[in-house]
C-alpha cells in the first residue's frame, strides 16, 4: 500500500461514512411516508366501512339511533364524499328512508296535535252543554208525572219550537255517526219521562239568532 | 243492439247492488250498535206495556203513551193475547191490544217484562233489511179492589224486529239512521 493511500485513508472513511448515513437516512424517509400512506389508506377503509355498516343498519332499521341521530350520522357520511359506489348507493336509499319517516313523523305529531285540539274543544264544549245535560237528565229522574211535566215545560222553553228534531248517535265507528231515527224536542223530552233515565250527552247544538236551539245531537252513552 | 241492453242492465245491477253490499261489511262495532238500539226499542215497549197497563197512570198520559208505542211497530203487525182461561191465543192490531190492556178489568195491574234477548240474530235479508227475533217473559198479575191477586201468569213471547236503513235530510243535512219497527208478538209458552 502506498503512503499516499495511508495518508488518505482516513478521509476516504469519512467520505464513506457520509455517503452511508445519507443513503440511509434516504432510504428511512422514504419508508416513514409509506407507512403514513399506509395508514391513511386504512384508515379511510375503516371510515368507508363504518359508513356502509352505519347506512345498513339505518336502511334495515336495526339501528337504536332516533330519527334525529339518524339524519346527523347521514350528514356526517355525505361530508366524506366517499368515491364508492355501494356508499352512494346506500345514501340514496337511506335518505329516501329518513325523509319518509320524517314526514311520517310529521303527519303522527300533527294528527296527535289535531286529536288534543279536538278532545279540548269537545271538552268545551260540553262544558258548556251541561246545562242542557242537567235540564234532560232532572225530567228523567222526576218523581211524578207533574213534576216531570212542569221540568218539560221549562226545558221546551231552551228550543225554538217544540217539533226541533233530536238526533240520536248511536254509534260512531269508522268516523262517522249511525242514527236512530230522528224524534222531536217534545217527543224526546216525553220518552226520558216515560223511561225516567237519561243515557246520553249533548254533542252538538245548532241555535237561532234568540238563542233558542233548532237542533238538538245527543250521543248514546 | 241486444249486447247494449244487457249491458246497461248490467251497469244498472251493479249499482243497484252496491249500497246492500256496503251494507253487509257493517262493521262487528256498527253491528252491535244496531243490536243494542232494537233491543232499547223492545225495553222501550216493555215500559211503555208498563205505563199503559198501571191503574195508576193518567188517562191522558196512557194515550200519549200509547200513541209512541204504536210508533214502534210495523203498520199491520198483531200482538198475541194468552189467557190460563182458555187455550186459545186471540190476536189483536197493535192499538187495539193497548186500548184493550188500559181498560183491562183489574184494579191494579203488574207487568213486568225480563230476559229480553235475541233468540234469532238479525239477519241482512236481500232487500236490505236485517229481521230477527227477539224473545221476552212477561210476568202479568192483576189485583181486585181489595188488593187480592187473582190473576196471574208468565208468558213467552217472540218478538219479530225489523231493522232498515234509511235516509232523511235534516237542517240540509242528509242523515243516515237506522229505522228500528218492531212486527207480530207471538206467544210463545203461557204458563202460571
């Protein structure tokens, strides 16, 4: 070996060394950015099938989420922008879905709504029919045929002629009124005389300008 | 030409036929609604029997009674008279039994009717009606002015119910009732 080379020597190690740590530290970055694409790529599979899993669920109801946590989850889903084709596929049929049972829900709250207003109002209503109620129910519980007449009398005097005619309900199945055959005010009031019971409630009043009723609807108890 | 006729007979006997089908579907809830109502009417003849019989009613109060009885009834039915007395049963038109029972020759008069029932369901015949019969026990006792029973008896009798129906406009309102009238009271058994 030449001195030359001796003297060298040692500056050829360093140049080796450099080279060695450069091409590794190379080779080592390049490997990191894999594994973070690696990562990356998993990651969104996992979101991809959390959200097929997720949709699923929603389309075949087997979800315990409520309509609202549905619809948020569904949102969330759609930020993805997942390019996948089933996915797609499942927002479309599962957004169908939630809309439909929203407006079902829509229609049951404002059936429900309608109901309580209509149960408030008949309520009032027959508050404020009680008197006519009461009026009925004293001719039927009179003990006499005069007291009962006089109680007659009185409660001829709330219609507008004796003849207004009285309709029965006698059932009000399937929404809407089965009758029994029509009878007068007069009539009517000598038959809870005859019977002496009274098994109805006023359900409606029609009355004319002096306040007199003209229609009488009363529903068998 | 001929092909044309059938078929406008054919149109018109569908129509013809649809409100009697809309009536067969009657619901169990209707159904039992209209049970309930031709059964009310037999009660409600039951305490008008009562009225119109009792010594104690006013005259005036017997005629008006009598005259919404009546109303119950079919034009023409007849009502069965029984007797212990005799065997045979005498049949009178519906005013002249209530005439007959307020003028009956006792000073006081009971009569108490009890297990008011179908015997026959009402049944939708093809005119649309729907016919049953209902049975009822009456019990009669009949008492002299010093408040001596000397009469008495238990009668079975069938009641024929006919139950159609019908439609009236009221306040401009057309309103669907059920027209209860009730047909013959047959006496069935009279026993003391």
């Amino acid at each position: 070996m030449s001195k030359k080379f001796l003297t060298r020597f040692p500056q050829f190690l360093l140049v080796v060394f450099v080279v060695s740590i450069t091409m590794g530290g190379l080779s080592s970055c390049k490997s990191n950015k894999k594994l973070a694409r690696d990562k990356a790529a998993a990651a969104y599979a996992a979101k991809v099938q959390q959200a097929k899993t997720d949709l699923t669920a929603m389309l075949n109801g087997t979800t315990q989420w409520t309509l609202d946590e549905q619809l948020k989850r569904l949102d969330v889903i759609k930020s993805y922008n997942i390019d996948d084709q089933e996915v797609k596929d499942l927002i479309v049929k599962v957004e169908n879905k939630l809309d439909a049972a929203k407006a079902e829900t829509a229609r049951k709250a404002e059936e429900k709504r309608l109901r309580e207003a209509e149960a408030a109002k008949k309520q009032a209503e027959q508050a404020r029919f009680a008197n006519i109620d009461r009026n009925l129910e004293n001719i039927a519980r009179s003990n006499s045929y005069d007291e009962a007449n006089q109680k007659i009398a009185a409660a001829l005097r709330l219609f507008a002629t004796p003849d207004v005619p009285v309709l029965i309900i006698i059932s009000q199945a399937e929404g809407f009124n089965d009758y029994d055959r029509p009878t007068t005010a007069s009539k009517f009031l000598n038959y809870l005389k005859d019977q002496k019971a009274y098994r109805y409630r006023v359900e409606s009043v029609k009355k004319d300008e002096n306040g007199k009723i003209t229609e009488l609807e009363l529903l068998k108890k | 030409m001929k092909n044309l006729i059938y078929s406008i007979l054919f149109v018109l006997g569908i129509f013809m036929v649809l409100p009697v089908s809309a009536q067969d579907n009657l619901s169990p809830d209707r159904k039992q609604a209209v049970d309930s109502l031709a059964l009310e009417k037999v009660r409600d003849l039951s305490k008008y029997i009562t009225i119109i019989g009792s010594k104690g009613t006013p005259w005036s109060e017997a005629n008006r009674v009598i005259d919404r009885a009546e109303e119950l009834f079919m034009q023409g039915s007849e009502i069965g008279v029984s007797s212990l007395l005799r065997p045979k049963i005498a049949y009178y038109g519906v005013r002249q039994y209530f005439e007959r029972l307020m003028r009956l020759n006792y000073n006081k008069v009971e009569i108490e009717w009890y297990k008011i029932d179908y015997v026959s369901d009402l049944q939708r015949q093809p005119d649309g009606t729907f016919v049953g019969v209902i049975t009822v026990f009456q019990k009669f006792k009949g008492y002299d002015k010093e408040g001596r029973l000397i009469y008495q008896d238990t009668t079975k009798k069938d009641i024929t119910v006919y139950v159609k129906r019908k439609e009236t406009q009221i306040g401009g309102r057309l309103i669907g009732f059920w027209d209860v009238l009730l047909g013959d009271i047959r006496v069935k058994e009279t026993s003391k």
